[in-house]
C-alpha cells in the first residue's frame, strides 16, 4: 500500500518537472527576411477592421486567418497568419472586400 502511495506521488512529482524543462529552450534569432521587389505575395483569408494608411501608400487590417505564399528569389515561403494585424503597400491587385482578401503585391510580409 506504501509502495502504491509512493509511486503515484513519483509519477506527479515527474509530471510536474516536464513543463519546466520544455520551457528551458534556448530562442534561435530569428534571421532577418529582407523584402525585394521581385518577390510575389499572394494573401487569402478573412480579415476585419481595413483601413488605408500613409497617404494611401499602406494598407492595415486584423488578420483573423489569412493564408500567405511567398515566391520570390530567396525562394518559397508559406503559412498562416492568425489573429494579427498586418500592414502591407496598398499597390495589391485583387478582391479585398470588408471582411475577405484575395490579392497580390509585389513584396513580401514578416509573420
């Protein structure tokens, strides 16, 4: 009965150290992502809160989830953006409606 009791109170005592060791990662840096004007971004996804900015020259809105592809030379990049606001150059070519956006611009975004 003592060794059942003494088990249970190892297991807890093991289960509460693996939070503490998963947060004892080192961060990488992050490399910088540098935008050219060669590279293609194409952006799709729901978004609320669109407003122009810096005499029409920047676009911002709240990404609720927006899907984004990068091609460009540095290569290919993708993924998702949720939850986030986001600033891009108004100079895009698609449909961005009140609460939907499928576009293009040339550049490329930092998630």
């Amino acid at each position: 009965m003592t060794r059942k009791i003494i088990g249970i109170l190892m297991c807890a005592l093991l289960l509460a150290t693996i939070p503490i060791a998963a947060g004892m990662t080192i961060p990488q840096q992050e490399k910088s992502k540098t935008s050219s004007i060669l590279d293609v971004t194409i952006l799709r996804g729901t978004v609320l809160f669109k407003r122009v900015t810096h005499s029409g020259q920047t676009l911002q809105f709240f990404a609720v989830r927006v899907h984004y592809t990068t091609i460009g030379i540095s290569g290919y990049h993708h993924g998702v953006i949720k939850l986030r606001p986001i600033s891009i150059p108004y100079s895009l070519r698609g449909m961005f409606t009140r609460f939907f956006i499928f576009c293009m611009f040339h550049g490329s975004i930092t998630p």
